[in-house]
C-alpha cells in the first residue's frame, strides 16, 4: 500500500518537475528573457570612389552605403535619424620639416584640452577647419525585423582639395512601436532634426504634416526644439530598452582624388 502510494507522488512530482521545465523553456527562455532584451543594431558605412572615376574639375564622385542589420530576437523601430559628412583638409610642410619638441607640445595639448575630437599629427602641422559637404536622412524604414537587414547607397560629389573625410550618423532605435493604442511617444509628435550651425544638429518635434487649405498648396509641419536632456527622458520613459548609434568614422581618399587642380 505504502509503495503504491509512493509510486503515486513521484509520477505527481515527476508531471510538476516537467510542467516548471516546460513553463521554463517555453515562457521565460523564449518569451520573458527576450522581452527584456535591449534593441540591437548593427550599422556599417562606407565612402568608396565610384570604379574608374577620377576628379573632375568639379570634384570626385563616391558612394556613400550604408547597411543596418538587425542581430537581436526582437523588432527594432527606428526614430528619426540622420547622416552628416565633412571634409578634413590637410596640408602637410612643404618641404617637410622635423618639429622641434618645443613646438610639438603646445599644439598637441591644445587638441586635448577641446572640447571636439579634433586630434594633433606632427606630420601634418597645419590642418585647416573641416568643411560642410552634405547631410540627410539616413534611413526611412520604420521597423527592421529579427535578422532583416535595410541598406542605402547614394552618390555623394567631393570638392576638390578635400583628402579626407569624416562621417556623423545618429540613430535613435526603440524595441516597442512608438505609435500604440494606448500610449503614443511625443504624444504623436515626429522626432526630426534641423542644423543649428553647418557642424551641429539639434533635435526637434514635430506635427505630422497637415493637408494645405488648397489643392496642391504646400504646408510645413511645427516643429518645436527640444533639448537632448528631455529628449533622452521623453525616450527612457516610453522604452527603457532604448538603444542609441552614434556612429563616427574618418575616411581617406586615392592618393591624388581630392587634390586641387
């Protein structure tokens, strides 16, 4: 009697042990632990000169690629975002000649007490202010899948007389839809971005564009600035899986592709 009774709780507690491991493996490893997960993306920009072109009196033309991949297990929902690209001229001595100590160290702590990422090179001493060449949006994708992957490729002129170039890209990225039934991020509002100077971005918010009160009459959206302090916790608030890119990357051109004419 006593062994039947026996047999009976361990087949009850061998069911139990296999319900929590069931409960375990189906809704906490494949559902509880990836929604905890942050949103991830893997984001690659290249500059490369277009196959068999060379500068023009009006400059070099290059292809700008960019490509975003989605490595997490969750969708990843994209905000406003944005590329900008600069030009770094630089002009070495001519001929060159050995600093000195005496000179070196001046200029090379004047770059570390910046406020920028500007860097000091002894090779080339005299490297003149970066110089606006193009900015724009850089994907419009909404959302990107579980392993889905979005690219880009535009051309992109560069000026004669640019040898290098520096690359800016920020991407706000959310792993909840910021448009939801119940709660809606920026209280329906867009996230954009406008140049407060031909260096800097500032983000702003801004009513969907409404119909003009005529046929074919354009109308712009208002738009409010905001600072990156309210912005990050309007962000964190809705989503605190939020993920941020801010993608920074120098490029140099073929020997010769950016020289003046």
């Amino acid at each position: 009697m006593q062994s039947e009774h026996l047999q009976q709780w361990t087949q009850t507690l061998v069911l139990l042990i296999g319900a929590v491991w069931g409960i375990y493996t189906f809704w906490y490893k494949d559902i509880w632990v990836p929604s905890l997960q942050p949103a991830n993306l893997t984001l690659d920009i290249t500059i490369t000169p277009v196959a068999g072109s060379v500068a023009g009196p009006d400059g070099l033309e290059t292809i700008l690629e960019a490509k975003a991949t989605n490595s997490s297990t969750k969708p990843v929902f994209l905000l406003g975002n944005y590329w900008l690209l600069t030009g770094l001229p630089r002009i070495a001595d001519q001929p060159p000649t050995p600093p000195t100590e005496d000179q070196l160290l001046p200029l090379a702590n004047q770059v570390l007490q910046q406020v920028n990422l500007s860097h000091f090179e002894s090779a080339v001493p005299i490297q003149q202010d970066p110089v606006f060449l193009a900015v724009g949006r850089l994907f419009d994708d909404d959302v990107i899948q579980p392993g889905e992957t979005t690219s880009r490729s535009l051309l992109v002129r560069i000026p004669r007389g640019i040898q290098a170039l520096e690359l800016r890209a920020l991407l706000p990225l959310l792993h909840r839809r910021p448009r939801r039934p119940d709660q809606a991020l920026f209280n329906g509002r867009t996230l954009g971005w406008k140049l407060a100077d031909l260096f800097n971005l500032v983000p702003e918010l801004c009513i969907p564009e409404e119909p003009g009160s005529k046929p074919g009459e354009p109308s712009e959206p208002l738009c409010e600035v905001v600072d990156d302090e309210s912005l990050a916790k309007q962000i964190q608030n809705f989503d605190s899986h939020n993920f941020l890119i801010n993608f920074r990357k120098q490029f140099g051109l073929p020997n010769g592709a950016g020289t003046p004419p």
